[in-house]
C-alpha cells in the first residue's frame, strides 16, 4: 500500500466585508467556523475590495464586534501573520498573478458587454459590480463575447470586463460538510462568470480562490447562500492547479417575516442588538427577543 500524505493542520477563515454592520446570520456562521477551528488556525480576512461600499469604519467595527461575541482568531488584519496583509484592498498583486495564469493558460476572455447590453439581452439588469457586491446574483451569461480564438496571453486587461469560460454541460459535483452532496451543471446553473473588472478589481471569486490558496485554507465555512459559488470556485481552482478545500455551508437565518437577512436589516444588526443590551449567547443562539 503506498504512503498516505499527512493531513495539513487545520486552517479556516473569517472573511466579512466591511460594506454594512454585520448581522445575526454572520454571527452564527462565524461563531461555526471558529468552532470547527478550535483545534487549529483561524484567519481574519478582510474582503475589502468593493471601492463603492466598503468603509473603514464597517471594517472596525466588525472586529469590535467579533471580538465582543467571543470569537477569536490567531491571524488577521489587527495581529500580522505570517500571509500578511490581511486586508484584500492590499493584495492586488496576488490576484493579477493568478489572472495572469488564467489568460496564459486559455480560460477567460475580455467582454465587452455593459449592463445595459445583458438587461436588454436577459431582462435581468444584474453584471458589473454585483459580480463583488453579490456573487451568486450574475446572470447566465449568453456567451455575446465569446470568442472564437484564444486570446493573446500578453493582451491588456484594462478598459473591460473579463469572464471566465465554463465547460458547457460539464456536472461539477462537490460533498459540502454540512448540507451533503451539491450537483451544478455548467452553462445551466451558472454561466461564464466575471473574474476580472474593467476598472481593474477582481471579482469575488478570483481573490476568494487565490487568498484561500495562499493563507493555506483547509476549510471554507460561510453561508448556504455561497453554494453556487462554491461550484465557480472549484472550476478556478482546477484551472489555476490548485487544491481546493473542504466545504462547509452553513443554513440562512431568516428574519420573522422568512427573508433572508441582508446587511440592510439595521434591526438585526450586531451593533443594534448590543445597544438594545442583547448579550452574545442570546444572539448566537438566535434567541433574539422582538423589539418591544
């Protein structure tokens, strides 16, 4: 029998975006993640890359208020590390390396297509900066720029948008850890996705993919909402030869009405709920009492 690898020591992550007050659905999905990281490394990464809506002051106060539920973390923007900076706004030269390999090795191409082309050609006006702001809200792209010839691997990546081609038809199936065995059809469920912006800002899933493989990430905990992702993720992951890690999604928590909660729900918020004097176990349990 040949040897067996050893297991890499557990290493999972914190990774908020500082574009609104976290709310009681991040504090249950990172109290998790610090759990499953109890007998290992857990990272604090700040996915600051939305020049539109992230804050600075969104960016302490989710430290503050992580800090205040309990939750604690060996490396991170606050402590160093040794896979410093830890802040995505800081990392740019990580994902232009990996966008590069992408365009060398065939897999995107530039797209010319503005927001207006996409809501005229799928009654959905949903492309551009949703690709950071809300991963798995693009589209199913109709393939309009898709080309017919490789793509010069020295071409210049300002001035428009670059996608990721997908392998039509192709299952990409994966065991996530908690919800069980997920199935995406390529070019069916999700289509060729952004991962570079026209203004020079990668999109979600290029930085997320090339930050887990350089802080080492064995586990990627975050909220079902992600699923699709996750399947996007893994093609990147294959095309720049990467391992990918396991995957752990965690159940949306709902507000009374059902909805799932958004950063816009200022009355679920982390910091509205400390001001109404609500402790951290009552938040982390959900047992959050109704405003009287």
């Amino acid at each position: 029998m040949p040897p067996t690898s050893p297991t890499p020591p557990y290493r999972g992550r914190l990774a908020p975006s500082p574009t609104g007050y976290l709310h009681a659905g991040h504090a249950r999905t990172f109290a998790i993640a610090a759990r499953r990281a109890a007998h290992g490394t857990l990272i604090f990464r700040m996915e600051d890359l939305d020049p539109d809506r992230s804050r600075a002051e969104y960016a302490a106060d989710a430290l503050e208020d992580l800090r205040w539920l309990g939750l604690r973390w060996q490396e991170g923007p606050d402590i160093g590390g040794p896979c410093a900076p830890y802040a995505q706004s800081q990392r740019h030269d990580i994902y232009l390396a990996a966008m590069r390999q992408l365009l060398a090795r065939g897999f995107v191409y530039p797209c010319r297509c503005s927001r207006k082309d996409l809501a005229a050609a799928l009654s959905a006006p949903h492309e551009g900066p949703q690709a950071i702001n809300d991963p798995d809200d693009e589209p199913l792209y109709p393939g309009t720029c898709r080309p017919s010839h490789p793509v010069p691997p020295d071409a210049d990546l300002a001035g428009h948008n670059w996608r990721f081609r997908v392998p039509d038809g192709e299952a990409i199936e994966f065991l996530d850890l908690n919800l069980g065995p997920q199935r995406f059809i390529a070019n069916v469920d999700f289509g060729d996705f952004i991962v570079w912006r026209r203004d020079g800002v990668p999109s979600y899933q290029l930085s997320c993919v090339a930050d887990d493989e350089a802080m080492h990430i064995t586990e990627v905990v975050r909220g079902a909402d992600l699923l699709k992702s996750t399947a996007r993720q893994i093609l990147l992951q294959r095309a720049l030869r990467y391992q990918s890690p396991a995957w752990f999604h965690c159940s949306l928590v709902a507000d009374s009405q059902g909805r799932r909660l958004a950063k816009r729900h200022d009355a679920l918020s982390i910091r509205t709920l400390r001001e109404r004097g609500l402790t951290p176990t009552q938040i982390l349990s959900g047992n959050i009492p109704p405003k009287a």
